[in-house]
C-alpha cells in the first residue's frame, strides 16, 4: 500500500453521470490485483473529509483507471478534474479475486457500475490464456459500460439493447444452452443483483466470486465501518474494505 499524489492524466464521461478517470501511479500500478480498490481525496476547497473508494478498472504501464458515478459533493468534485491535476491517492486497498486455481471458464456478471472491476480482471485472465465471457447488464442502452470486455453480452431492463431482462436471466439463458463445465463466476453490482445471483448459484451449486458494494470510510480496517455479515462461522461480521471487497458469494448475506 502507497499514498501518492498523482498526476491525473485523463477523465472523460463515458454515458450519462458515469465517468472514467486516468491517473499516474507507478506504485500502485506495480503492486494493483483484480478487484482490489484505491481511496482518493480531491485537493480541492471544501472537498469532503473522507476519501472516496473507487474499483480499481484497469492498469496499463504506469496508468490506473477508475470508474464512477457522480452521486454527491465527493464525486462532483472528482468529475470536474483536469489533465495534469493532482489527486491524493491510497492503494491498492482490500482483498481481490482469486486467481490462483484458474477455472476452466471464467464468467464475468455485472450489474450497473459493478462493471467497474471487470476490464482489469479480463485483462488478467487473458494474461493466463484463462478463456472469460462477461455478461453486463443496465436499466437502458446509454447507461451500458462495455469498454475493456472481450466476449460481451448485454441485457437492458426496457431491452434498448441486447436480452431484454436482468442479467442474471441472461446469465440463466445462457448456461441454459452451455456444456462447458468447470465454470466460476466473478460477479459485482447492486444487492439486489447479487441475490438473485446468489439464489441461482445455489441451484446450480455453482461458485461465485462477488465484489460487494459497501460505503467506506477509512479503507484499511480502522473505523469498522463497512461490516458484511457472513452466512456461518465463528465471526458474524467481516470488513468490505480490509477482508473484501471480493467475498465467496455462498458466504455472506446480501
């Protein structure tokens, strides 16, 4: 883990609200792993006091990718960057995917901005000739994020684009038609996503990697204030920011 100031090097908005920003990070770039995540402050007057968590989206060089939202005063703040200035940057943060027993088939399932994490770990797995289709899935076309995923289908509530439905139905549809065995899912988005993906994978007795979406302050375990409680076992609690975000889905309770 570093702190750096880093020199933002591109932001655009990539559809209505949801932006991408590119920043300098040496450190944080050597050290990153799919699905962990960075915490940013905005040198900027009146900028809030905590940090904000953002998904780790992608490495390339020298150069990490987040991907976010603009929800409140933090993220505002965040979007209204420009090229070379500065942000202060904490990471990489949490616990990632593993990828240590690589699957015979990686599948990638997000929902809205839980695609954040995903070009990364495409990145990753295509790095370990792992083969990965990804499903994404969003309320309407122009709210889809599909840059940085091979093998993509896509699934809108109104049908705009791709199935028309959840992507957990597209997920469904899909193994439906599928043979391929030896499967995991890495999967990231809403709760509600998440269990109705966590109901299904029960059925097919499938495992499932999920990066949970939780508010954070500190992000390195100090304030215990992003619990995640588990399913069994002798602690009922677990921390988002320092045992997470990535969770075996089976285990928690969403």
């Amino acid at each position: 883990m570093v702190q750096e100031s880093c020199e933002v090097t591109r932001v655009s908005e990539v559809a209505p609200h949801t932006f991408s920003l590119e920043f300098c990070s040496p450190g944080i770039a050597e050290t990153a792993a799919p699905g962990q995540f960075v915490n940013i402050r905005i040198n900027r007057p009146n900028s809030p006091l905590l940090r904000r968590p953002m998904s780790v989206c992608d490495v390339e060089g020298e150069i990490v990718k987040i991907l976010f939202n603009v929800v409140g005063t933090g993220t505002s703040l965040l979007a209204q960057t420009i090229v070379s200035e500065a942000i202060d940057v904490l990471g990489p943060l949490g616990q990632g995917f593993d990828l240590t027993n690589p699957p015979g088939l990686a599948i990638i399932v997000a929902g809205g901005l839980g695609v954040a994490p995903f070009p990364f770990l495409a990145r990753s797995l295509a790095r370990q000739e792992v083969p990965f289709v990804s499903f994404v899935g969003a309320k309407t076309a122009n709210q889809l994020v599909l840059d940085g995923l091979p093998n993509v289908s896509a699934a809108t509530d109104d049908g705009t684009r791709g199935y028309r439905g959840t992507v957990v139905e597209l997920l469904r549809s899909w193994l439906d038609r599928s043979a391929v065995s030896r499967q995991t899912v890495f999967a990231c988005g809403p709760a509600a996503m998440l269990r109705s993906l966590q109901q299904f994978m029960q059925e097919l007795k499938m495992s499932c990697q999920a990066s949970v979406e939780t508010a954070m302050a500190c992000g390195i375990g100090l304030c215990q204030g992003c619990p995640v409680e588990l399913v069994e076992g002798p602690q009922q609690y677990k921390l988002s920011c320092k045992d997470g975000p990535v969770f075996d889905l089976s285990k928690i309770v969403i």
